[in-house]
C-alpha cells in the first residue's frame, strides 16, 4: 500500500490548527506523525506566508490561522483556507 497522501504535511498541519488552536508542538508531531522539529518547520513557514499568526498565552502558544488567505498555486489562486476547511467540516458532518 502507498505511504504518500493527498494532503500535504503543510495543510494537515494548519487545518490540526484550524480545529485545535491550543496544542502543543509535540501533540501535533504525534497526529500528523512527523518529527516535532517537521512541525517547527512547517509552522515557521506557514507564518511567514502568513497563514498563520502565532499568540503567546502565558507559556503556551495559541495559534489563528488566516481563513482568508489564498492557497498558493495558480490552480487554486480563488480558493481560501477559510473555503478548504469548511469543506472538510462538511464532510465530516456528512458521515
């Protein structure tokens, strides 16, 4: 069976984010099953493409992602993540 997926690392970890704005680092390694400096990584860059902004809450972080930013590639310049996200909570409702 193959390993690959059809979502990105990138994209399971901001929509992990979507729904659980408060989780750890190490917690998200461990859901997307990546090594927690992957999630460093992957979190430093969706900042700076600004999909995500990053709040400090005491010694925690709390993370807002950008519903109106658009994906990146040309194929899908019109769709926001705000629009991914609630079709993926739509067909989770759906099942």
């Amino acid at each position: 069976m193959s390993q690959w997926t059809f979502l990105s690392n990138h994209a399971h970890v901001l929509f992990l984010l979507c729904q659980h704005p408060d989780l750890r680092m190490r917690d998200i390694a461990e859901r997307v099953n990546i090594t927690e400096r992957a999630v460093q990584r992957i979190v430093h860059d969706l900042v700076e493409e600004g999909y995500l902004v990053i709040h400090k809450e005491g010694r925690r972080n709390h993370y807002e992602p950008m519903l109106d930013a658009h994906l990146r590639h040309s194929l899908e310049a019109g769709i926001t993540i705000g629009d991914i996200l609630a079709g993926m909570q739509n067909a989770q409702n759906s099942h």
